[in-house]
C-alpha cells in the first residue's frame, strides 16, 4: 500500500468516521438535554396553576416528570456526551497527525515515513479502540450494561 493509499483509504476513512459519529452524538446529547432542561423548569410552572393539586395541570405535571427521567436515563445509558468527547479528542489527534505528516514535521522531518505513520495512527485507532472495550468490561464486572 502507498503512502497515498493509506491516507486516503485509512486515514481520511477514520477522520470522516470519528467526525460524524462526534457530530451524532453531540447532536443527540444537545437535543436530549433540551428537552430534559425544558420539561425540568415546565414542572414548577404548570404546578402554578393548580391550587388544589388536582386535575390535568397535575397531570401534565408528572408527565414532565416522567420525560425527565427518561431522558436522563437514555443519556446514561447511551453515553452521548462521553462518546462526543471521545470521538472528537481521536479525530482531533488523527487530524493532527495527517497534519504533522502532510509538513513534514517531527517525527515525519526523516526519509520513509509511511511506516511511522501507520504505526502512530493505527495507536490512536487502537487506544481508543481499548478504551471503549474497558469501558464494557468494567460496566460488565460492576453489573451495569454497557
């Protein structure tokens, strides 16, 4: 494979990759926390309209309640922000090495490069590629789901 092959097919592919996925998750986690703000502060306001804890305003009250709660545990479960900050930092990381690499700056300053490249790009990928993986086992030893 050539130097230009990798780039494009691996490196590009991963950088591509770990972009959308950080946008998606940061997308989702935004949209999650708004509902989950939104219906947090409606609680307290709709209550303020009921003097005598009955009828639909109670209702709907506890109805804001429940999508709290969900949304909560749906953030939980998914991990959004994490996966957001995690996929960010690695396509910010493979960035920078494409970058380093594209200059010619240290450590890419010497002659044949194309095996130290695929050597500090494939540990980035494999990094956060074990990060996730202890993140599972320890959800798993501790009795959670991951």
């Amino acid at each position: 494979m050539t130097e230009a092959e990798y780039i494009e097919q691996r490196l590009d592919d991963q950088i591509i990759w770990y972009d959308r996925k950080s946008q998606w998750n940061q997308l989702w986690y935004k949209r999650l926390r708004v509902v989950e703000i939104v219906c947090a502060c409606s609680i307290p306001f709709v209550l303020s309209f009921t003097a005598d804890g009955k009828g639909v305003m109670v209702g709907l009250a506890g109805l804001f309640g429940v999508v709290v709660a969900v949304v909560s545990g749906v953030i939980s479960l998914f991990k959004f922000e994490e996966n957001w900050v995690s996929y960010r930092a690695t396509c910010e990381k493979l960035q920078h090495e494409k970058l380093l690499h594209a200059t010619g700056t240290s450590p890419y300053d010497g002659e044949n490069n194309l095996p130290l490249l695929v050597q500090r790009v494939e540990a980035i990928i494999s990094r956060e590629g074990l990060e996730w993986q202890q993140h599972v086992v320890a959800k798993e030893e501790g009795g959670g789901s991951a």
